[in-house]
C-alpha cells in the first residue's frame, strides 16, 4: 500500500490533477466546497481542469460546527441524487474541515470513490489534507468519527493563502512551530528567526513541514506508534478546543495548539525532559504571537473529560506526547492529573 498521498505543488498540482481525469475518466466530477472557497478558489479550479466529464457541485457551510455526520448524511444523499457512481471523483476544496469530511464522506459512500484533496488553508496544507487521516466530529468530541484513507492525490497551491484573513494563517502557523518542536531543531531555529509571519515565506515552510509530516506518516500510518507526535500539544489543544466549541464560543484550532504547546512543554519540564531554558524560548514565542486563553479553573473538570476521551489513552490513562528537547519529541507519556492541573495554573499564570 501506498504509505502517503502525493503531494503536488500549484501549477504541477493541476497537472497531475488532468492527468488522473485523462487517465481514469471518471463519470462525473464532484467539486465539495464551503461558501468561501466556491467564491476565492473555484473558479480558478475550473477554468484549468481540463475534462469532458460532467461537473457537479456541492456546497457546505464553513466552520467546525459543520463537521458532523448530519452534514455528512445531507452530502451522501446530494450524491446518492446526483446520481454519483463508483467511478465518481470528488474534489474537495478548502480548509481542515472541509477535507476531513470530505475525505470521510468520499470513502463511506459506495464503499469509497476516488477523492482529491485541495487544501486551501495553511493548517490544511501542512497538516490536515496530507496522511491520510479523516473524520467529523460527534458533539464536541473532535474527529471522534473517521478513519484513514488516501486521497489520490493533494495539490498545494500557496497562492490560496492570500485570500485568508492573519488569524487563519496564525492557526495553520501552530502546525508548522509543532513540526520544528517535534522533529528538526534547525526549522526550529528558521521559525523563530523569522520577522514576523510574511506570505512570502510561506512557500518554503510549506514545502518543509509537508516532508517532516510525511517522514512521520510513511514509517507509522495508522498511528500505531511513532506518528503521535504529531499530536503534541493536541492533547491539551482538543480538550479546550473541544469545550470551548461545547460552550458555542469556538476557538480556533491553531488557538487551542499554541496554548497546548506551552502547556505540554511545561509538562515535559515538570517530567524531567525538557530543559527550563527551552521552555522559556518556547513559551516566549509562542505568546509573542498567539493571545492567551482564559482557563478557569471551573473548566478544568470539562476538559479534563474531553482529554480522557483522547485518541491515544488506553487503560483509562491520560497519554502525552512530550518534548525531550527542542526537536525531539517522545509518545506514550503518562501524566498525572495534577502535573496537568499545575501546568494549566502555571499557564494561566503567564
Ligand atoms: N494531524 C495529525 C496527524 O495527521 O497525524
């Protein structure tokens, strides 16, 4: 089996994507879209794709609160009318909402026709629409429904980004600080060095944290072991996410990543891993760009509910990806309760 999806880039992108329709003439073309992206990036789409098959198109409403499985009935009934057959292929346009579910709804229906994903966001370019993962939410459990499957392939086009607002790009951004943290302490160094966040570096950031999330994905796919690092600073970052989208005052997930990652670093420093000097280059950095997130201590019950429902525990324990230095990051950590409560009082402290 094919590890990862290819990844193709603007121009390239588009190649590849008439290349499969030539190759494969799929009996019609299905473009998913939320509000946004059928305005700023379908029509771009369309008038380069070159097909004699017939194009549909389907549109959703943008937002996390949308990414649930009534969206996804109402999307398998449009292609059960739309008459959509096995050889169907999907486009799926947009941001980390849009591709998960569009890749879940692509997969289920019929068992599983052909999907594209073009992500147009930067948390969905250098995370959500490479490796292989999709899902929709169940109430406020994020992604608690979904499974792996690849698209045929993903076209990044940068030239996107440049209809997305600052806190759009700031929340993609957490993804690409999370790939230096974890993996390559020079990218580190790179991100911070940076004056500010310019669409002009995005390119290059994009192309290098696509590679250190595909090494990831290509040794572990299924999440089995190596590829949870991928979720440091996600076990704190869903939990809040997760309750502030309960209290109907959504956060974005970018937000909720920054936030986790100073929380866990703290952890990592409390469990005798991190250096406090790395700490403090990280929590430095971090709020030098993302505001802080008021936790109370009232909503630590609530989040520490969504944290025991996250993916990576088993037996009932709370399980932690943790940093053994800037660069470096290791899985399965259990933490206690209160080593959690600290970090979060430590946090709000900041
Ligand atoms: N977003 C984390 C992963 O793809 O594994």
């Amino acid at each position: 089996m094919n590890v990862i999806n290819p990844i193709y880039y603007a121009e390239e992108g588009i190649k590849q994507i008439n290349q499969f329709i030539k190759t494969n003439n799929p009996t019609k073309i299905v473009f998913l879209v939320d509000e946004n992206t059928h305005e700023f990036c379908l029509p771009q789409i369309i008038s380069e794709i070159e097909s004699e098959s017939e194009i549909e198109i389907l549109e959703i409403e943008s937002g996390e609160v949308n990414k649930n499985l009534y969206v996804c009935i109402n999307l398998w009934e449009a292609l059960t009318e739309l008459k959509i057959d096995r050889k169907g292929l999907i486009i799926n346009i947009g941001g980390g909402v849009l591709t998960d579910m569009g890749a879940f709804v692509a997969n289920c229906y019929k068992r599983g026709v052909s999907f594209i994903n073009v992500p147009t966001t930067l948390l969905s370019m250098v995370d959500a629409s490479i490796g292989g993962k999709t899902g929709v939410d169940l109430g406020s459990h994020k992604n608690q429904i979904g499974n792996f499957a690849l698209p045929e392939l993903v076209m990044v086009d940068p030239g996107f980004l440049s209809t997305l607002s600052k806190e759009q790009i700031l929340s993609g951004f957490a993804e690409i600080i999370k790939h230096g943290l974890i993996a390559d302490e020079k990218y580190w160094k790179e991100i911070t060095s940076l004056n500010g966040i310019h669409l002009e570096d995005m390119d290059d950031l994009i192309r290098t944290s696509i590679e250190i999330k595909k090494e990831v994905v290509s040794q572990d796919f299924t999440e089995t072991g190596l590829r949870k690092i991928l979720n440091f600073g996600h076990t704190i970052g869903h939990a809040v996410e997760s309750f502030f989208l309960e209290q109907g005052n959504p956060i974005l997930h970018g937000e909720g990543v920054a936030m986790g990652m100073i929380v866990e670093s703290y952890i990592s420093v409390k469990k005798g891993l991190l250096s406090e000097l790395e700490y403090e280059d990280i929590k430095e950095y971090i709020l030098s760009l993302y505001k802080k997130i008021d936790i109370k201590e009232d909503y630590f019950k609530e989040i520490f509910n969504f944290m025991q429902n996250d993916k990576k525990n088993t037996n009932n324990e709370i399980k932690f990806v943790l940093l053994e230095r800037i660069g470096k990051a290791v899985f399965d950590v259990a933490v206690d309760e209160d080593i959690v409560k600290q970090a979060l009082r430590n946090y709000n402290q900041l």
